[in-house]
C-alpha cells in the first residue's frame, strides 16, 4: 500500500476516504508485525525514531524534551564501531565552538580503527577545503568531492550520517558550526538496519560517482535489482518512539541520481500533501515554483498539490525564512497567501547582541506535518531544483508522536514574536546574508 497517499480517494467523499486511509495504515502494521518483512517484531518495543533540533543562542526556539543536534551527534558517533559514512553539502568549522567538537570526534573513532567515509560537494569547497585538508591526514578516513553541477547542474545538498550500518541522522543540519549554534534547524535520528541499507545505498551510488564514474554508469547499477529489501513507500518498516508504533520509509532526490528502487521525495511530498485533511503546517528556508537554479521556468508539481489542499479546505500554514523575500520568490509566496485556507510568515532571527554572524540567524527547518499524523523531515528547500537536479534526502514518518512535536515546535514558531504575516499588498525588504 501508499501511506500518506489519498490522491486517488480524494476524488471521492473525505469521511470515505479518510477511513480507507487509516484502515490501510492499521493494516501495514499488522502485515509488518506478522510477516516481519523489513520489520522485526521487536522493532516497536525500543524507541529507535527521535526528532533533532538545533536552537539559536540567545533566541526563543528550543522545544522542551527535544534532543540537540551536537548532543546527538557526538553520541552517535561515539558510540560507532565500524564505519561512519556522511553525504554533507559542505563542512566548515571555527575553533573552539561546537563543529570542532564533532570533528575531534570523528578523529577520535577513526583513529581507533572505525571507517570513516565523507564525500562534499565541489561547489563549497572554498568553505570545505581546509577541513578536509585536515581529514585527510586522519588515517581511516576517506573523502571525496561530487562535482554535482557537471552532473546534473544541481550539487550535493543532502546532509546525513549513516553508523555502523545501523543508525542515520537526517535533517536540515549543515556540518557548520553555526548550524548548531546560531541556526534554527530540524532532524531525525533514525536507529534501523533497514532503513540505514537505502541510505547507504543512495550514498553508494554518491560515492561511486565522486570517483569519477559516469552518471549513466552509476545509474544502470544502482538501477539493478538491489541485494537487499528496500524500505519504500510501498514496503515501510515500524519504528517506534518507545510507546507506540511508528511507519516509516526514507526518500531520495534526485530520481537521476539515486538507487531507482528507492522512493523520490517528489512523489512521497505530493502524496502527503493530498492526504492532508485538515491541517497542513510546513517550513522551509526558502520556497517557490519558479526555478531559481538552471533554466527559468516553472515546476507545477508541489505548487498544484498546495493549491489543491487549499481548495479543500485544508488549513495550510507556511512559514519561510526572510531568506525568502527575494524576487520573484516573494511574490509567488503572495500568489499562496491570497487564497482561502493559506497563510504565510517569514522569520527573522534576532542577531546576536552587538555581533552580525555571516550566513547566520536564520530559520534553516525544512518539514512539514499533516494533520496529527504524519510528518516529513528533509534536507531540501521547496524548489524545482532541489527535486529535480540536487542531491537530498528526507525521512516521512506516520504517528501521532512526532506530529505532536512537530506541530508544537510550528506553533511555538508560528506565535512567537520572529514572525510576520506576508501581506499581498506590501513589498518587503530582503535581508544582506553575509
């Protein structure tokens, strides 16, 4: 089955397909637990899903009871006994603030026999170079760069973490130390064999590429029937957050540059989107239909599934980064907020007192939740070339617990003081990033 699909039964009457939905939801469960197909059974009984947050010193963000992203971090790798692999946009550290801490880490491990894997993007390496200068004379680590725009014309923009095989970390985190010190940011760690497989195979397939193999090369091979039973859409595995039972699969970006068994992110959000019934809260740095990146154009895909719920009557809440307020990205965020059902805020991160931070005191969270039940977490902004020629990766998830969180973090956000309402009749002010 499709979970957080109703795209087809939409067309009928909500109450029936609404119904249809759950019921299809509770049978995967059931058929998880009795099959163990990519599922043990005693999957559910150890909390092995947690949602990340990175909170800004100094500001108001911060949700009670949710883990911080270097906390998680250094536990994870800590805790690493054979292989660390990281598909990271760009890495960039200050001494003596958290990112170091993170990179004595990984020494630490490395030295101590554990594979440590690291492919960049080229575009950054400006930022990443000296770095990885440093990495490199580590023994037991490995780095590569993936020349992302002479591939596609996109880049690397994914940032995870796979340990051991076993745990990932997923999220809106750059590897930066202001990622973890003066950026709001939102991730998931993820302790699952299973769903570790599809994220080491997508960074596989990275890997290979950044050696040099040619894309068509790469592709027919991860194109291959994979050794292993993927996590999909159609095939998830239980999660649990030490309570209840949790479904969940991870989605790629993309669908040139990844395993084609896996599922793309485009369809998985489109899915979600159409199943909403009632809520529909996101946020994102950045959002628009209009390409930015590459050729000019328009990408119609998630545009017409968020139009589409508004003329539900879906009430779709959108908060974007004033990161935002560029043109024409702040007037396609205008065309979404004149209609029924839709409202849209930018942030503004307060600066730190008495100091500007480059590229810094911004809202960097990229999730969405749909009404009390199902969530995403990604690493990808809402426009056409992140989908289409950028590398990403997300993590959707169907349970009551991390919409609760996710939903009280949005609205912690969307009530609080760092938020403007956009009005289609005032024009605002982009804000200097650096």
């Amino acid at each position: 089955m499709i979970l957080f699909s109703d795209s087809i039964l939409s067309r009928k009457t909500s109450r029936h397909g609404r119904l249809r939905w759950l019921a299809g939801c509770a049978m995967a469960i059931g058929s998880l637990v009795a099959n163990g197909s990519t599922a043990r059974a005693d999957d559910s009984a150890q909390r092995n899903f947690q949602i990340v947050e990175s909170v800004p010193e100094n500001s108001l963000y911060g949700q009670s009871g949710i883990a911080r992203t270097k906390d998680v971090w250094l536990d994870m790798i800590h805790h690493a006994q054979h292989s660390i692999d990281a598909a990271v946009f760009y890495i960039t550290d200050k001494p003596g603030h958290s990112m170091s801490d993170i990179l004595d880490a990984l020494t630490e491990r490395a030295r101590a026999g554990v594979q440590v894997r690291i492919v960049v993007e080229q575009s950054f390496l400006k930022e990443t170079g000296s770095v990885l200068e440093k990495l490199k004379s580590v023994p037991n680590i490995t780095t590569a760069i993936l020349p992302g725009h002479t591939l596609t014309g996109g880049i690397l923009h994914a940032k995870y973490m796979v340990v051991d095989n076993n745990s990932v970390f997923v999220g809106s985190q750059n590897w930066d130390w202001r990622a973890l010190e003066h950026i709001h940011e939102i991730g998931a760690r993820i302790d699952n064999a299973p769903i570790a497989r599809d994220f080491e195979a997508d960074f596989n397939m990275l890997w290979m590429l950044a050696q040099g193999a040619p894309l068509s090369n790469a592709y027919a091979k991860f194109a291959a029937t994979p050794d292993f039973a993927p996590v999909t859409q159609a095939n998830p595995v239980i999660l649990s957050d030490g309570t209840q039972p949790l479904i969940a699969f991870p989605a790629f970006s993309p669908a040139v540059m990844m395993p084609s068994s896996l599922t793309t992110e485009e369809k998985a959000l489109v899915d979600m989107i159409h199943g909403a019934r009632r809520t529909l809260r996101l946020q994102v740095l950045t959002m628009s239909a209009f390409n930015h990146y590459g050729a000019r154009g328009y990408w119609p895909v998630l545009d017409s599934a968020l139009r589409d719920a508004a003329a539900r009557g879906v009430e779709t809440q959108i908060i974007v980064s004033n990161w935002s307020l560029s043109e024409p990205m702040q007037s396609y965020l205008k065309s979404l907020s004149v209609l029924p059902h839709v409202t849209v805020k930018f942030s503004t991160v307060p600066d730190m007192p008495g100091e500007k931070i480059p590229f810094a005191r911004v809202e960097h969270c990229k999730y969405a939740v749909a009404d009390d039940n199902a969530v995403y977490i990604g690493t990808g902004n809402w426009e056409p070339s992140y989908f289409t020629t950028t590398v990403n990766a997300s993590i959707f998830v169907h349970g009551a617990s991390p919409a609760r969180d996710l939903n009280a973090i949005f609205m912690h956000d969307w009530t609080g003081p760092y938020v403007t309402q956009l009005e289609a009749g005032r024009i605002y002010t982009m804000p200097k990033r650096d």
